[in-house]
C-alpha cells in the first residue's frame, strides 16, 4: 500500500497514479488530498470509480503533509482484511 498526501496537484495526479499502480498488479493506494481548490480530490475520485485500487480520503480539514504517514497504519488493516 501506498500513501499519497495531496494538495493541488491536478495537473499531475492522474499520471502520477497510472505510474504507481504500473509498478505491480498487487498495489494498493490511498490519496489523502486536504480539500485542494483545484479538483485534485474529484480527479482521484473519477478514478477510484473504475479501479478498486485506488482510494480517496478527502480531508476536508486541511493537516498537512505528515498526516497520511500516521493514517497509514489506520488504514492498512482494514485494506488488507478484506483482499483476503
């Protein structure tokens, strides 16, 4: 699993996501996006539509770029849980 932390990056997030999920058929990634003004979490969401690997956090609280690493152990276990 991955962790991306976000923020107005719209321009770069769809490329940055297909090179990450190329990397192996067993990646998962969460996107942790602090409520961007340009759309960088609707872009994450379209995707998150049409691929099951990819998950949005949308944070409508903005916490800064340290927050996704300490969210990452919250969100593992339930991730892994149910791909068994």
């Amino acid at each position: 699993m991955a962790t991306i932390p976000t923020y107005n990056e719209r321009e770069n997030i769809r490329e940055l996501v297909e090179r990450i999920l190329a990397l192996g058929d067993n990646i998962e990634l969460v996107v942790a996006d602090d409520d961007s003004p340009d759309g960088t979490w609707q872009v994450v969401e379209e995707m998150s539509k049409s691929n099951p690997a990819i998950h949005l956090l949308h944070r409508k609280k903005i916490k800064g770029a340290g927050a996704p690493e300490k969210m990452r152990f919250i969100l593992l276990s339930p991730v892994r849980r149910f791909n068994h």
